[in-house]
C-alpha cells in the first residue's frame, strides 16, 4: 500500500477533481481518496481468487479444482448407457448373485429380455455360465468350457436315474414340477441326466459318434465345453408308469404331453423344438428341458418363442464356428 500503481493515482486524481465538498487539505485528501480506491481494486482483483480458493477445498489451487467439475458433466449420459443397469435394485440383485430379483428388479421377465437385445443391459453377461439367462450352443460354447457350479445336489423330490444333480434352485422347481405334473393325473418323471461334467460330455459325444457317425452325432448331443447339461440347470426327463420309459418314448406320454404345456409354470422351456433345428443346430428333444426361472420362462412363453437364440437375439447356431 506503501507504493500505489499508476491506475489507481489517476482514477484517485479524477475522482478528487469531480469532488464538489469543502476540500481537507489538498495532500491528506489526495492520499485518503488514493487509499480507498486502492483499497477498492486490490478487492476486485482479489475476491475473484478468494471466492474460487474457497470453492476448491482446502489446497485453494484452481488447476486441482476443474477436473472434478468437469467430469461431473457426463452423469447423466453414464445412466443413460447403462440401461437398466442403473438401478440401484438390480446392481444390489447381481452382486448377491439372486437372479430373479435381477430380473424383477428390471421389470420383469419381458422387459429384461427387451433390455438385453435392445443393449440397455450391458451388466447381464449371456455367456455368464452361473446366470439362469445364460445361453450355451454350438457358437457359444462355455466360458471357460471346463466351467462348473459353484453347487449341486441330488434332487430331493425327483428320482435321478443315473445319480445325476442339478443346480439347487433347479433342483428345487423340477420338484415342484415333478409335483405338478403328479397333482394332474399327469403321472411321476425321473431325471434321467441332469449336469453333465466337461469330461463326462467328452464321453456322452464320443459315445454318439461312434453310434451315428459325427454328422449325426453333431444333431443329437453337444461336443465338450458346449452342452446346456454342463451348467447344471439342464434336465431330461423320462416317464415313469410300472417302470420307466426311455428319451425317445417321452412326448407320447401323458407326462410329456403335460410337460409340453405346464414346465413354463415352474420356470423350465423346452429347449429344442421341432422346426427350430436351423436355429438350436439339434433335433427336436422334447424331454430336455431347460431351467430359465419363472419370470423368463413366462416371457418365452408368452412371447411364443421357439429357440433362446431368438428370444435373446442372437444369431442362429446351426452348426459349430470351426
Ligand atoms: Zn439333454
């Protein structure tokens, strides 16, 4: 304050002619008016950088304050993009590994569905062996193709042939299933495969190659590393009357018949239909029955979807890649 610019001189000077007032002596006038308006442009100067320092947090340095300001602006198109996945009841679903609340939480068996072909669901993985959405053929084999469940057991209200498990909660609906078709009149099923290890689907191929030739083969039973059975939430049922039946003899059976119309119910699709060969890559298999859950498999049904490839849009799986 001691060394006043020369601004501040002239503006004082201009400001001390204007001044129509009784003037005090012309030295302590000058200096009092310099004074003040130096006062007045170090605060204009300064309050600008005040103001700022305040606003940055603690450091006061303006170049630390701007990039958070400006990564702030692209929020709202982040939600965007993320689709349903933005919704804090379906982050909290996936992460505690409860599938159907995922999809309730995103409306619904349909409205999930349309959310993934549309690309508004880009946390839903179909190639995420452990989801019940996941979608296993001959172009999307396992990943990684020796994966397993985390868990399996014995079906507890179904008889399993072969000693076979599944999935609990798969396990759990082909109970009710089994149940169902029971409380019909429909008669009793057995489970006649359920998961099927990478080794033991090397074998099971293997075994229909040496059968039919690999052409044929290649219709009727998945290579390792790309059969549905691998995940664990896969089945194939047989009848069961005095004894039980075969694979084959399933569709004509009241039990296959009640299966055709019913397994939505309880969360399962029949996975390979007549007619959708050019589209699954397999023969018609009315005994092997898929586990989607309840709010997917209604949306199949209700949608009249003949394969999952086109019910999730993806491209059709005649027939393998290589
Ligand atoms: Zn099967």
């Amino acid at each position: 304050m001691t060394t006043p610019e020369p601004g501040p001189r002239r503006a004082a000077h201009a400001a001390a002619a204007a001044n129509a007032h009784p003037a005090p002596p012309r030295a302590s006038r000058t200096g009092l008016v310099v004074a003040v308006v130096f006062l007045l442009v170090v605060l204009l100067v300064a309050l600008p950088r005040i103001l700022s320092g305040a606003a940055s947090g603690p450091t006061g340095d303006d170049s630390a304050a701007r990039p958070p300001l400006a990564t702030s602006l692209p929020v709202p198109q982040f939600a965007v993009t993320e689709g349903v996945c933005g919704e804090d009841a379906v982050r909290a679903a996936l992460a505690a590994g409860d599938d159907e609340a995922v999809i309730v939480a995103a409306g619904g068996g349909e409205a999930f569905r349309a959310a993934v072909v549309s690309g508004a669901a880009p946390c839903i993985s179909l190639s995420d062996a452990s989801r019940r959405w996941v979608v296993v053929d001959k172009l999307r084999p396992l990943d990684p193709v020796d994966a397993e469940p985390s868990s399996l057991v014995v079906p507890a209200s179904v008889p399993s042939l072969n000693g076979g498990n599944l999935r609990q909660d798969a396990a759990d609906a082909l109970g009710a299933l089994a149940d169902g078709a029971r409380a019909a009149g429909a008669g009793e099923v057995a489970m006649l495969s359920g998961y099927r290890s990478y080794t033991t689907q090397r074998s099971t191929y293997a075994q229909h190659v040496g059968a039919d030739g690999q052409e044929l083969a290649d219709l009727e039973s998945a290579r390792p590393g790309y059969s549905e059975h691998q995940t664990g939430i896969t089945v194939d049922l047989v009848a069961c009357d005095d004894g039980c039946g075969d694979l084959d003899g399933f569709a004509a059976s009241s039990q296959g018949a009640w299966v055709a119309e019913h397994a939505w119910e309880y969360g399962f699709v029949i996975r390979y239909e007549a007619g959708a060969t050019d589209v699954t890559g397999y023969k018609a298999e009315p005994w092997h029955l898929r586990f989607l859950g309840p709010e997917l498999a209604r949306a199949y049904h209700d949608g009249s979807w003949h394969s999952l490839e086109e019910f999730f849009g993806l491209p059709a799986a005649p027939d393998y890649a290589d």
